[in-house]
C-alpha cells in the first residue's frame, strides 16, 4: 500500500498552462502574438502575416520562452499544455489535419523540433472566450503598432 503512493507519488508531473492567440487585421494583413505563460503575460507585433501564421509563431515564441523560464531539469516532470483557440492549428499539431498551406509548413516543421524539448505535451483547443486574455494582448500589441506608426507620420 505504501509502496503504491510512493509510486503514484512519483508519477505526478507538475502541470504548466499556456495560452497562446496570433491574429492579423486582415489575413494577410498586421499581425500580432499574445502568450500568456503561468503569471507572465507577452505581446508583440510581428509583421505582415495570415492569421495562421500568427497562430503558429505565437506557439513558437511561447515553447521558447517556456524552456527558458522552466530550464531542461523541471521540463522533464512538467506537463506543459498549450491551449489554443485555432481548432485548425490544433488539429494540425496533433496530426489530425495535413498541413496544405506551404508557408505553414516550415512554422510547423519549428514546431515539431522544439516538442523535443518537451517529453510531456499537449495542444488544446479552447473556445474564444476561455482565450480572451491572450486575444486582448494580441489586439493591444496591434493598437500599439498603428498607434507607433501614427506618430511616425508626423
């Protein structure tokens, strides 16, 4: 009986959340990522893209900045889960869709090689209203950027 907790003990993972959203005003149009890992919250704008592009580089800066928050040792007995609001990315990461856009596929590709850092993960999808903190750091990055380029113009 002991033995048995001391096992199931053993077995635990520590669970990690993340939250990702990418999105563009227009597809393709100004693109931003929102991650929110654990307590920290990150924004940026990056660039002219579709939105499912944006989806998957907002997977990408957050796995890389989840292996550098938790470092290799803690990964190892972490169970990191991604949530994300992109039923078609999820779908893709978790090889129930084939990936048909070409400029996904080498954002895909970054992705699958990063998982290797990862022994214990999982793609989620959410609905949009479980995502509403990642979606509001996306459109707070894409204000922010119009608004940089507003006072440039002057």
């Amino acid at each position: 009986m002991i033995r048995e907790t001391l096992k199931e003990k053993k077995e635990e993972k520590d669970k990690f959340y993340i939250f990702t959203d990418g999105g563009s005003r227009g597809n393709p149009g100004p693109s931003a990522i929102g991650v929110i890992i654990g307590s920290k919250q990150y924004s940026e704008f990056i660039g002219e893209k579709t939105n499912n592009m944006a989806e998957y580089q907002a997977i990408i800066f957050a796995l890389k900045k989840a292996k550098h928050l938790l470092g290799k040792e803690k990964i190892k007995n972490t169970e990191i889960i991604v949530n994300l609001d992109s039923e078609l990315v999820v779908n893709q990461l978790n090889g129930k869709y084939k990936i048909l856009e070409p400029e996904l596929q080498p954002l895909f590709m970054e992705i699958w090689n990063l998982k290797f850092d990862f022994p214990f993960i999982k793609f989620c999808y959410i609905p949009r209203e479980k995502n509403k903190a990642a979606d509001f750091l996306v459109n707070e990055a894409l204000d922010r950027e119009t608004k940089n380029k507003a006072l440039n113009l002057f």
